[in-house]
C-alpha cells in the first residue's frame, strides 16, 4: 500500500530457467513524514484511554487518507531504504541498484534517504551508501535495565 513502484527494482538471471532474482532494492516513502504533518494540522489531539478510542480512529484514518494521496501525488520529501542486496557479489548489480534508486528518488523530489534498515555489519552495503551523498550516521545502542516482573530470574529483556 505504501510502496511506489518507481522506488522498486528486482534484478532477474534472465540466462537461467525461471529468471530467479539476484538482486533486490526496495525503498518506501518515509511514513513519519506523514505523521508529523497530519499532527501539525490536527495539534488538539491526546490519546484515549480506551484500546479503540475515537479520537485514535479518526487519527489513524485522516493520517491514512493523507498517506493515499501523497502515495498517489509522489510527494515525500524523505525516504527509507527497506530492502537492499543482491545474491552475487561484486558483478555491479548493486551499483546499478543505487543509481536506479538514486535517481528515482531525485526524481520525485526526495532530499533525504535513511538507509537505517540496513544492518550496519553489512559494510557491503552500507560503505556504498554512505558515499553516495552527505551521510550522517547515528549508532544508537539499547538497554533495558527494567525488570519485567514474573518472567523469571535467569531472563533477560
């Protein structure tokens, strides 16, 4: 529902029996972006109490609406690479992946990517994107430090 399939690309083996897919790129538009606009227009709303308050419906109905047409319209400003990789290494489909992308997103007008979905042990990856523009990387590590009661002793969260 929310993927634009000028942000899609799949590679096939089109020299093997049933062109099976060697390389992927998925990048969807950044649903935050929607979020934020949606409170900003709508800045009385709290949270009910209730598991399905009105005022939460009616939020996540006018946010889903907004979605629709900016999916149908192409306007984001900012996007999230989901899914990116290839099965052979170092043959330059993930190059060709990039650009596609790449210039598929400058073409709709997006300014920034987030390539957080992608692990960062995979420097396959990751070292590519961070040279195609300005990269900032953020690391951020978690901890939970709260007990989570009756789950037992030896547990950890």
């Amino acid at each position: 529902m929310i993927a634009i399939e000028d942000l899609v690309f799949v590679v096939e083996d089109v020299t093997k029996p049933n062109h099976p897919v060697i390389g992927m790129a998925v990048t969807l538009p950044d649903l935050n972006e929607v979020v934020e606009e949606y409170d900003r227009l709508h800045a009385g709303y709290a949270p009910s109490d209730h598991i399905y308050g009105l005022s939460d419906v009616r939020r996540d109905l006018g946010i889903f609406r907004l979605l629709r047409h900016r999916v149908k319209h192409r306007t984001f400003r900012q996007c999230r690479v989901f899914v990116l990789g290839t099965t052979r290494k170092k043959n330059g489909i993930d190059a060709v992946l990039y650009e596609k992308t790449y210039l598929a997103a400058g073409k709709m007008g997006i300014q920034l990517g987030s390539g957080s979905q992608v692990a960062d042990t995979n420097p396959e990856i990751s070292v590519p994107l961070s040279r195609m523009g300005k990269a900032e990387i953020t690391w951020r590590v978690y901890r939970h430090t709260r007990s989570l009661g009756n789950l037992g002793s030896d547990t950890e969260a």
